[in-house]
C-alpha cells in the first residue's frame, strides 16, 4: 500500500504489481488515504498495522471523509455515531443558560453558549474567534456561571492580558456576581497565597506574566476550566506562554 501511495504521490498513473498486472491510479479513494496520512500526521508504520489511533477532535473531519467517499467501507459505532450528532445539534441542545443571563445574552451569544458546552461534553476545547465587541466575555462567564448553578465543584484559571485582568473582575461582577472571584494581583507573597487558597474561590483571574512568574505555585493544581483571553498570545506552541497554563494544571 505504502508503494502504491508513493506511486500516486508522483502522479503516476499506473502500479505494476508483483504479478505483473497494472493497478489504475486515479482513484478518489487514493486520494482519499493520502489526505488522511498528510493532515492526521500518520507515519507509514501506523498507516500499515491496520489500528490507528486518532485524536478525538479528528472525528468530525474523519466523519466528513467517509461521507465524501462513500464507496469506502466504514463501519461506525455508537460513541463515534453520537459523537457527530451531538456537535451536529447544537442548535437543538438542552444547555440550560443561567436564569440571571437569559434576557441579557443575544440569541448569537446563547448560541455561542451552547456551542461552548456542546464542545466540552464531547471532551473537546474550542476557540472563539468573533469580532470584537460581539460578547466572547460574555459567552465564557455564562459557561462559568452555568458549572456553579449545575452545582458542579472546582476552580476556573482565566489568563488574560495584564490590561484585562481589572475587566475581567468587573464583568464577573456585572453578569455572575453569585461566583467567588480572586484577581492575582500584588506582590508574589500575596498571590502565592491566593493560589494556595484556590479551592475557596470559583474564578482565578491572572495575566499571562504574572501566570509566567507564578508557574511553580500552580504545580499539581486542577482546574475546571481554563479560559485563555487573547489566544494569540500563546500561538507559538514552543513557547513557555503557550506551554504553562497547560502544563500547570488539568
């Protein structure tokens, strides 16, 4: 397989078995195992054993893959088959908002919600990327707020820039002022006790300094959400911005 995949890579159009007989090339179905190989980053050793495994966001566009080639033998079973169709029904999904946020909250932004939740209860992250001034804010404080009225327990690390840090308070404030929110701020003695304390708070909020500064005081903490401000900030993956507030904690 791996030399027929080779083959079609330099756009030949025929592959001469050990029998002699010629094997046709253009082959959506080639096409196909040769995108998957490239964009799921599997080397020819796991291409060749016959059980790969796959990270769990791939599913929907391993799901997309099949639809388009149909002629493909794939059978699916009820973890992937709902898994699709629960991201596939967010608009029909039962997340309840918080009471307090349902006349404030636009119906894009409630939309916005479910998707959040919907991603979370498939085991996924997710990015939020609209315009500014659309509620991105907003749409994690309702999550944030929604975990407390659930009566589910634990703490929540929101990274931010420094500029943010003081805005974030206030929003909290504003839209979830039942949450316990600590702000790190003041000197490192202040803030390592804070972070110490962390179980008696539902909110953290830190910038992406301090949070760089701190990183030994987050060690073997767990957290119920992270929710990281201004991604761009942690886009280079090999960096230690991108790389603490995940490694720190769960």
């Amino acid at each position: 397989m791996l030399d027929i995949l080779k083959s079609y890579r330099s756009k030949k159009k025929y592959y001469r078995l050990k029998n002699g007989d010629f094997m046709g090339l253009e082959d959506d179905t080639l096409k196909m195992l040769d995108e998957m190989m490239s964009v799921m980053h599997l080397s020819p050793k796991e291409f060749i054993k016959g059980r790969i495994q796959l990270p769990l966001y791939r599913t929907l566009y391993l799901d997309k893959m099949l639809e388009e080639n149909e002629n493909i033998y794939s059978e699916r079973d009820e973890y992937f088959c709902n898994l699709v169709r629960e991201y596939k029904t967010v608009n029909d999904s039962d997340f309840e908002l918080p009471q307090s946020l349902k006349t404030v909250m636009r119906n894009y932004q409630k939309k916005g919600y479910r998707w959040l939740r919907t991603l979370e209860n498939c085991g996924f992250g997710g990015i939020l990327a609209d315009d500014m001034g659309l509620g991105k804010t907003l749409h994690a404080i309702a999550v944030l707020a929604a975990a407390r009225t659930e009566g589910r327990e634990g703490t929540s690390l929101v990274v931010a820039p420094a500029s943010l840090v003081f805005n974030w308070g206030e929003e909290l404030k504003r839209f979830a002022p039942e949450l316990e929110v600590c702000l790190l701020t003041g000197t490192r003695e202040d803030r390592k006790q804070k972070i110490e304390q962390y179980q008696s708070f539902d909110v953290l909020v830190t910038s992406y300094d301090l949070q760089k500064r701190d990183a030994s005081f987050y060690e073997g903490k767990e957290f119920l959400y992270q929710i990281i401000d201004e991604a761009q900030y942690i886009k280079n993956h090999t960096t230690s911005a991108a790389k603490r507030p995940l490694r720190r904690s769960a």
